[in-house]
C-alpha cells in the first residue's frame, strides 16, 4: 500500500525558517518524481515544487523560487521542503504528492505550518 | 499559468441522483503527442484529496463506477450517475499538462 506521511509542522514566526519531510513506503521511492503542494485554510490547492527520481532537477512555483528548497533522500525514501523567509501567506497544509504523468495519484495527510 | 474555473461552487444532490460538475482550463490540455491532462480529485472532510479521474476519463484504481469524466480541448465534466451519501466532499479539477499545475475552486457537494 502506497503511504505518504508528512511531518515537521508546526508555528513559526515571519521571516523564520522550518524544514517539513515526506517519509514514503509501499512503492519504489526512487523511481519515482515527487511534488508539495499547498491548501491555504479554507482554500483550494497550489502547486508548489516538484523534484525528479534522481534530485538533479528541482522546479518551483515564482512565489517561493529562492526561498524554498525541495531535497530527497532515496535511501531513507524520503523527500523534504526547506522553507525560508516564511511569510504570513505561507500558511497552509502542505502536502506530498506522488507524480504520475500528468496527474499526483497518491496524496499524503498533510503537515500543517502556520507562520504568525 | 493555465486558469481552472469549475462550475457550480456548490452543489446539493439526493441520493441516487446524479450530479454533474464542469471545468473549463484557459487553454487547450491536449500535448504533442495526443494526451489530454485533466484530473479530479475529491477531498472528503477532514481528508487529504484522492484522484477519481485522470486523462479526462481514466478511472483511478478502485474507484466506482458511478464517477465518470468526459471533454476535449477546454472544456470537461464529471459525472456521478447515483450519488452516495460517501461521495460528500469537494471536487476538483487540476491541470497536469504542465508546471505549475492548476486547479479549479472546488466544488462543494453535499447530500
């Protein structure tokens, strides 16, 4: 069974910084291109950053492209999010998605960062 | 970036009804090479989303029967021919053709 667990969540202040992770089992981890996107509180989904199997090519939405990192480590199948210089706006649930061509097929629960 | 508007925001459905929801991208998701990158999702409260459909019309694994999509170019449906009282949630609709993915407001349906 395919499972995706996010964690690392939590307050932060403006400007302040919080690394999130997505441990991932019941697939092959590193075959596979993973994405973070975001659900503001009451809002709908946006996109944040996708990397490839292997880590070399990493790609991210303008709103956060210097300030957020995404990283992998396939021994520990495990993808992360750095995120920098948070902002107010950056408060939402940030979800691990498993890319499947042209779609996410697996979603995890979500990890929940509020920056106030 | 590519713009999803769904239609209705909301919907109140009877059960064994059926229930339609559409979506329409500001441009066209068909690719090169003849694939057409339209999903939907529902979000069932308190969940995290799960994929119903994808390619249009590709029904995810395990997924009912009743869930049905359609459309081309711009402009695409989904269809439940008998709403359950388990299909509660929102549903939207997402962009795959390229980065960044998209998607629609969501569609809140309630029995």
């Amino acid at each position: 069974e395919v499972q995706l667990v996010e964690s690392g969540g939590g307050l932060v202040q403006p400007g302040g910084s919080l690394r999130v992770s997505c441990a991932a089992s019941g697939f092959t981890f590193s075959t596979s291109w993973m994405h973070w996107v975001r659900q503001r509180p009451g809002e709908g989904f946006f996109w944040v950053s996708r990397i490839s199997d292997d880590g070399n090519r990493k790609d991210y939405a303008d709103s956060v492209a210097g300030r957020f990192t995404v990283s992998r480590d396939n021994g520990m199948s495990t993808m992360y999010l750095q995120m920098n210089s948070l902002r107010v706006d950056d408060t939402a649930t940030y979800y691990c998605v498993r890319d499947q061509t042209g779609t996410g097929d697996y979603w995890g629960k979500g990890t929940l960062v509020t920056v106030s | 970036d590519i713009v999803m508007t769904q239609t209705p925001l909301s919907l109140s459905v009877t059960p064994g009804q059926a229930a339609s929801i559409s979506c329409k991208s500001s441009q066209s998701l068909l690719n090169s090479v003849g694939k057409t990158y339209l999903s939907w999702f529902l979000q069932k409260p308190g969940q995290s989303p799960q994929l119903l459909i994808h390619e249009v019309s590709r029904r995810f694994s395990g997924v009912p029967a009743r869930f049905s999509g359609s459309g081309s170019g711009t402009d695409f449906t989904l269809e439940i021919s008998r709403v359950e009282a388990e299909d509660v949630g929102v549903y939207h609709c997402m962009s795959g053709l390229s980065l960044p993915w998209t998607f629609g407001q969501g569609t809140k349906v309630e029995i």
